[in-house]
C-alpha cells in the first residue's frame, strides 16, 4: 500500500506525482462530512483493514489562466507540510491519490465535531476541562511554530474533537490548505486566511481562553 513517508516521484518539470491508482479500489468512499470553495471531505473506509478514514477530494486548476481549483503548487505545500508534522493534536495525512480532476488526501477521521459546538452543549466545563482544552490547543499550535509552519487559518471551525464519546476529548487542529513554512530571515508580506480571522491567532486563543474560563466560571457560581 503507498503510504505518506516517502519523499515522491518527480516529473521532468519537478511536479511531484502521487498516487495514480483508483482510490475507490483501497477505499469505499462514504457520505460527505464538510466541504470548502474547491474541496470535499467524505468518510471513507478502507477495504482491507476497515479503517475509517476523511478523504479530502482537492480539485485541481486546470490551467494558468483558470480561477477554479487549486495550483498545484498550492497542494503540493499541503502535501508538504502534513507530511512533516506528526503531533497529537494535529490531523494526521495516511496517503495521497490523484486523478484527471481532483488530489485525494486520505486523512485521519475526526469525527467529533467542532470545539465550541461541544461547548455551547455543555453546561458546565470543569477548570481542569477547561484547562486541559486550552492547553492542547497552544501545544498545537507551537509545536507548529517550531517548525517554522504558520497555519494561517486557525479559526473555530478548524479546532475539532477526535472523539466526543470519550471522558477526555483530543482536540484536532485540521484543515492546512493555507498553512505556509515562514523563513524567519525574510519577510512574509502575503495575506492568507479567513478575512474575518486574518492576523488574529492572538484575539482566538483570548477568545478561547475567555470561552473555556466562562463555562469553568458559571459552574463554580
């Protein structure tokens, strides 16, 4: 089975070429769990072992001059930067596939749901809930930093559960189609991200932060 680890094929124009193969005769591909401007994340089962997995479909631009897609420079960077990180709290890549239109992510399945969905649910949040959410986010996050990877899209919807049916939820930072290596010695002059969260990695964590500390604090009243 092709697996993620390898460093990949290389035309003769350098374009990296990922797995040609069927990805429907690895995976059964499920009912969509999200969807974006040019992608869609569906659940998928893998035929041998039974492994659930989220299969993100990319669709790729077909040309220079087309708005609709995505570059492939630009997936290749995804690619790229979920091959490097291996962290807990991060989603995880298991293997790419590709075809005419799409680059097939094969992720790991977080399937419980969005941080504060799980919040506005619950009623009360312990401090030490609380404290535990808090701190495997800012893990996250700077174990990004530290290796020189900016995320900048880290919003609500992009920090999820692993699972909710257990009595510690994992949090999962997800989604890195925006996420860029940063040379510390140049400048970095691009704007990425949500426009209502661009440049505001610090306002979320004191959002987050203020959130977590408010259901501990209604608690305790």
């Amino acid at each position: 089975m092709p697996v993620v680890g390898g460093k990949g094929r290389k035309c003769l124009d350098n374009m990296t070429v990922f797995n040609q193969e069927n990805v429907e005769e690895f995976y059964e591909i499920g009912d969509e769990l999200g969807s974006g401007q040019f992608a869609v994340v569906r659940r998928c089962r893998h035929r041998s072992t039974g492994v659930e997995y989220a299969a993100k479909f990319i669709k790729k631009r077909r040309s220079k001059s087309s708005r609709r897609g995505v570059t492939r420079e630009d997936i290749e960077r995804e690619v790229n930067i979920l091959k490097e990180i291996q962290h807990p709290n991060i989603i995880t890549l298991h293997e790419v596939f590709e075809n005419k239109t799409d680059v097939i992510l094969i992720l790991e399945l977080v399937a419980g749901g969005e941080l504060f969905d799980f919040l506005a649910e619950k009623e009360s949040l312990s401090e030490e809930e609380a404290t535990q959410f808090l701190k495997q986010i800012l893990e996250g996050v700077f174990y990004l930093h530290s290796k020189q990877i900016a995320h900048f899209d880290l919003k609500p919807e992009n920090i999820m559960l692993l699972s909710r049916s257990v009595p510690h939820p994992r949090i999962k930072i997800i989604d890195f189609g925006l996420a860029h290596k940063i040379d510390f010695g140049n400048d970095f002059k691009n704007i990425f991200g949500t426009p209502e969260f661009v440049g505001q990695y610090l306002y979320l964590i004191l959002l987050i932060l203020l959130i977590l500390f408010s259901a501990s604090t209604l608690m305790s009243c």
